[in-house]
C-alpha cells in the first residue's frame, strides 16, 4: 500500500487531498495544528493523525521523526500548510508576523522535504508536492507581503531540490494555485470577493477538489517524467 503525508490537512485543498487518496488506497498521514474536528469525521483505518504547530519549526521535525516510526517509507509528500495573515493597515505589518508565516509556509516545507529526500533516496523514488499561490504571479499586497513572500521563496526551492531529487528519481513539483473555495477566502472580511473572482477568466473559484486531483496526478506514474515545474492552477490566470 502506498502512503502520502499531507500537511494542513483539516479543511480546504488539504482535506479534499485527503479524502481523494483514501478513496484511491492510499495509507494517509494527515497532519494538523489547532483542529482536527472534520479529519475525525472520517472512518477509514488507513487513516492517521499526527499534531504539530509549524510556527514552532521543531515540532515540524518532531512530526516527521513521529511518522517514520510508523512506517519505512512514504511515497508521497504533500506541502499543503499555509498561514495566511493580513493586516488591516501597513503600519501593523510587523517582524512577528514574518517570522511565523516564514516558519510555516517555508522553513517547515525545507524541513520536511530534505527528511524526505534523505529517506527516500534508498528507494530511488518519491514525490514532493508542493502548493503554492497565484499571488506570487502579482506580487501580493504590501499587507498580506509575507504569506507571498514566503510562496515565492516555496517555488525557488522546489526547483532548487528537485534537482537533487532527479539523482534519486524523486520528483519535486509545485502547484501554483488561485482562488480556492476555501476557508482562507471565506474567511477575509476585507476582500470583495466577487470583484476578485471576476478577474479570473473562468469566473469563478476552484473547488478543492479540482486541486485535489492535480496533486494526486502528480502523485501517480502518469507524471513520471515531470520535475521542477512550477504548475498553474488559476482558472486562466
């Protein structure tokens, strides 16, 4: 059987991503932070939960260390995490708020995938999936400037590790995703949404799952000869 770790996997692209591979056979170690209230939800024994604050990078690699002694192996790795923080005006823009989304969105996926190489080297396969944002296309906005920052710094080193994976056939790709019917997007007071979305060509949002299914090709042997690809997700943007 094989066997993916998915991070931030209670809600949005990362419980949809979930969901997706248990129905496809797969043994899922799904990770959470604060709640994990809709993973209990599923009753599915290839099923298992592990808690970590990425804030705190060493419980990122307590979390990896927690899992492997699970299992000899995981055959995919899904960079899904995200923290996402914006401010009401630039002034509050603050260090605190770089660090932590730093600490989540990049060091964390550093952490992660470089256990993960050093594991699966001594199979000679694996993957890397990591997701990213449409808003490093734009630059984001001066008050949410870390959460793409960090996106940004994502991409550069999924290129960068994909070319020490490719010595060991582990592939390393991002999705490069846009406005998702998610939690992050419901949740932002601030935003218009509907003058948003009308900027997408398709005019609308994805759902999660439509992501969700991306990673899983990226997961599968149809995409065998795809690395360090940056790949978008937008509707058309």
């Amino acid at each position: 059987m094989k066997s993916v770790l998915v991070t931030g996997a209670n809600s949005g692209i990362g419980f949809a991503t979930v969901k997706l591979f248990l129905e496809n056979g797969y043994k899922v170690f799904a990770h959470y932070n604060l709640n994990k209230k809709n993973l209990e939800l599923i009753d599915n024994t290839n099923l298992l939960l592990f808690q970590a604050d990425f804030k705190n990078i060493l419980e990122t690699e307590e979390l990896f260390d927690s899992i492997i002694k699970e299992t000899n192996k995981i055959d995919v790795l899904v960079n899904n995490a995200g923290l996402y923080i914006s401010v009401n005006e630039f002034d509050n823009l603050d260090i605190e708020i770089l660090n932590d989304t730093i600490n989540v969105n990049l060091k964390s996926p550093f952490i992660l995938s470089k256990k993960y190489i050093k594991l699966m080297k001594k199979y000679n396969e694996g993957r890397v999936i990591n997701i990213s944002s449409i808003g490093v296309k734009y630059g984001g906005s001066p008050n949410s400037m870390p959460y793409t920052l960090s996106k940004s710094a994502l991409e550069t080193m999924t290129k960068s590790f994909a070319k020490e994976g490719a010595k060991y056939n582990i592939l390393v790709n991002a999705l490069r995703v846009g406005v998702t019917d998610t939690d992050i997007h419901n949740s932002a007071k601030r935003k218009n949404m509907q003058n948003r979305i009308n900027m997408i060509p398709l005019k609308r949002m994805a759902e999660p799952k439509e992501i969700a299914e991306y990673i899983l090709f990226l997961a599968s042997q149809r995409s065998n000869f795809t690395t360090g690809s940056i790949i978008t997700i937008a509707g058309g943007e």
